[in-house]
C-alpha cells in the first residue's frame, strides 16, 4: 500500500498536534494539511486532494456533519473518518448515514486508529466493537419513530438564513459574501434545500418554504 495522506480538520491546536505526533510515527500515513474549522477544511480538500479526512464534529464555522453534508451532497468519494468526544448514538448513525467511514472517540488507541484509516483508504468502514449495537439501536428506535405518512426534512438553521436571501433576491455569490463562506458551499446547501423541500428551483423552493412557514418576509 502507498503512502496515505492524511487531512486533519479539527479546531483545537492540541489535539491536531497530538494527531500529527500519533499518525506520524506510522510510516504508512503522512500528513499532508489540518484546518481549525470546517470551511477551511473543504478548502483545503478541493486544494490537497488527500486520501483520507479525519474530522471532528463540534467546530466554529462550519461544523462536522455541516462538512459531511457538503461532501455528500457534492459526491464527493474521499472517506471521511470522525474523530469526536461526542459518544452519541444518533449522531454515529446520522455520520455514517452521510458517508463517514468510521467513528473514533478522541480516547481511541493509536493502533484502532491506524486500522480504522487504513480501512477508509479501501472503502471499508469499520466501527469499535461496543459502538455496533448502539448504531443499530439507534437505527432501529429511528425506524420506529417515523410516522406513517412521510415528512419533510427539517431545515438547518444555515439552509433557512440562505433561504431567507434568495427570497429577497440575492444571489449565490453575493449570498456566500455576506455569509463568508464559498459560492460552492451556498449552492450545496441550496441542493441540499432542494432535496429536502421536493423543489427544483430556487422560486419553487421559497414559495414552498413560504407555505409551511419555515420562512417569513
């Protein structure tokens, strides 16, 4: 196996420290980027192109699953790994529900961390042994709990702010100026919206939003 490039995308200067000194000492894995917060993370994966992405989830900006939902919804196929203190069993099956390829607690060892990468790298996702019965618990109280008839996706609070300024007639750079982030990251929220809300257009999906008051002008 070649050498695989790792990308950090975590906001505490410690532990991205702490990660590069445990990575580092294995000959198999380099270090090629880390990032403080989201949006500079997708930044610097379009830039460094890397093999694999180790991501935390609770992050200023742009958090974790906010990365994952861009990645997705780009289709994007590099294998995201998080790397959390968040033992939570509906966020380990919402990260795995977007495409995360393993779901570590920061106490990990070094020796299931290594392995856990080099599974991703082959498109394998492996999990801890004591976090399996807790994802399908947690898919399986999901599964109960849906009612009959479908509903729709809840929006997040950045989709229903970029909502609020294509229902005034913003643009999508002018929307990712005010905002400071990307043009790409407004319109992958907005297909993101799209999905959710069943619409194809931007008009389509403020009139919708409009309807079940999820926005007000």
């Amino acid at each position: 196996m070649s050498v695989i490039k790792v990308l950090i995308v975590d906001d505490h200067q410690l532990v991205r420290d702490g990660l590069k000194l445990i990575i580092e000492t294995n000959k198999r894995f380099v270090i090629i980027g880390e990032a403080e917060n989201g949006k500079v993370g997708l930044d610097l994966i379009d830039e460094m192109k890397p093999d694999v992405i180790l991501l935390d989830l609770n992050m200023p900006v742009m958090s974790g699953m906010e990365v994952m939902e861009v990645l997705s919804n780009n289709q994007c196929d590099i294998p995201v790994i998080i790397l959390t203190t968040y033992n939570e069993d509906d966020l380990m099956v919402n990260a795995l529900a977007l495409g995360a390829k393993g779901y570590l607690l920061k106490d990990t060892s070094r020796t299931h961390l290594f392995r856990t990468i080099e599974s991703a790298v082959l498109g394998e996702t492996l999990l801890q042994a004591d976090m399996l019965p807790k994802v399908l618990a947690a898919k399986e109280r999901n599964k109960l709990s849906k009612p009959k008839e479908a509903e729709f996706s809840v929006l997040t609070d950045k989709e229903k702010i970029i909502l609020q300024f294509v229902a005034r007639g913003y643009k999508s750079k002018e929307i990712a100026f005010d905002m400071g982030v990307t043009e790409r990251t407004v319109k992958a929220h907005l297909t993101s919206i799209y999905t959710k809300l069943g619409v194809e257009s931007r008009s389509q999906a403020v009139a919708t939003a409009m309807e079940r008051g999820i926005i007000h002008i």
